[in-house]
C-alpha cells in the first residue's frame, strides 16, 4: 500500500485524478454488467416463445410467457400486444404507444454510458495534463542547473512525467471497451424491439 501511495506522490496530482477515475470505471463497468443482466438484455426466449404464440393465433396465450418478466424485450411486447388487443386504440396508436414504451426502455439500458464515454474522454487528457505539467517542472529544473545540469536528473523527471500519460490510457482503454460492447448490446436490444414489434403488428388480430 506504501508503494501505491509513493507511485501516485511521484505522479502528482494529476495521477490521484486517474486513480479516483480508474475506481469510478472499474464501479461503473461491475454495475452495468449487473444492470444490464437485471434488464434482461440477454434473455429473448421468453419474448419469443410470446411472439410464436401471437403468430399462431393465440392472443391470450401469447401475454402468459411475459407475466412476471421484467426485461426490456418483454415489457416492449407485452404493451405491443395489449395495444394491439385494445379496441379503443387505432393501430397508429398502438403503435405509437408500444414505441413510447420502447423508448423508454432502451434509454434505461443506456443509462451510465455517458459517463463511460465522458471517462474514456477525459482521462487521456488528465494524464496528458500531467505530462505536460511535469515536463514543464523538469526544463525548469534544467533551466536553474545551468551548467551543472544532470542528464540523469532530467531523465528521471521526464519518466514521472510520462507516467499520467500512462495511467490515462490505462483506465481510457478498459473504459472505451466496455463502452463499445455496453453499446452493441443495446444496439442489438433495439433491433430485437423492433423486429418483436414488427411481427406482432403485421400478424395475429385483436
């Protein structure tokens, strides 16, 4: 634990900064793992079978698959189909009323991505920060020394220097890819809405 302390004095302030983000990132990608379980962005079999059971004319049977379901995929189809069952709405507006809910549901998925994106943004740009701020120190240094200036010295703050050019890619790169796989998963989630969507408005009747 000394040792981690020592690394982030070397570093200045700008690595306490990439360190506080690095334990923010690691918190958001565990919670979002868990979010998106919760969510259910992997389970489309109960929205299938739901589906299936609409396709062949079963419209009562098609709403038990999805009783108790929570998930993004279910709650979507489970107000296409009551929308669709509804006599009081015209097919626009069951339509309009299922995209409402759809809307609503992909916007919980893609809740704490910003803040992803906003990490992997900004914390190459502390560490470059960091850099900069350090090198500016060590040609200082250089600059007092005159001639008794000692290329070891300079070498070794350029180095502590580097270091939150580093550490801001470090915790940048495990945040960009956890983006982008958070990202295709709701992209894909979408595309399973509006397919699930398509087939029961184009199928089965009120």
């Amino acid at each position: 634990m000394t040792g981690f302390v020592e690394f982030l004095v070397t570093g200045g302030p700008a690595l306490w900064a990439i360190a506080a983000l690095s334990v923010v990132t690691l918190a958001l990608i565990l919670w979002k793992l868990w979010d998106m379980a919760r969510l259910g962005a992997w389970s489309r079999g109960p929205a299938e079978a739901a589906v299936a059971a609409w396709q062949s004319g079963a419209a009562q049977g098609a709403v038990a698959p999805l009783d108790g379901r929570t998930g993004l995929r279910s709650r979507m189809l489970r107000r296409a189909i009551d929308s669709r069952m509804d006599p009081a709405l015209t097919d626009a507006q069951a339509r309009e009323d299922t995209a409402r809910i759809a809307k609503g549901a992909l916007m919980q998925a893609r809740r704490g991505l910003r803040a992803l994106e906003l990490i992997a943004t900004i914390a190459p740009l502390i560490g470059l920060l960091g850099t900069v701020l350090g090198m500016i120190d060590a040609f200082q240094a250089l600059q007092a020394a005159g001639n008794r200036a000692d290329p070891a010295a300079l070498a070794g703050g350029i180095w502590q220097a580097l270091l939150t050019t580093a550490a801001g890619m470090a915790v940048a790169i495990p945040a960009s890819m956890a983006l982008s796989w958070y990202e295709s998963i709701c992209e894909q989630v979408q595309a399973d809405m509006e397919d699930l969507a398509t087939r029961v408005f184009t199928s089965g009747g009120r």
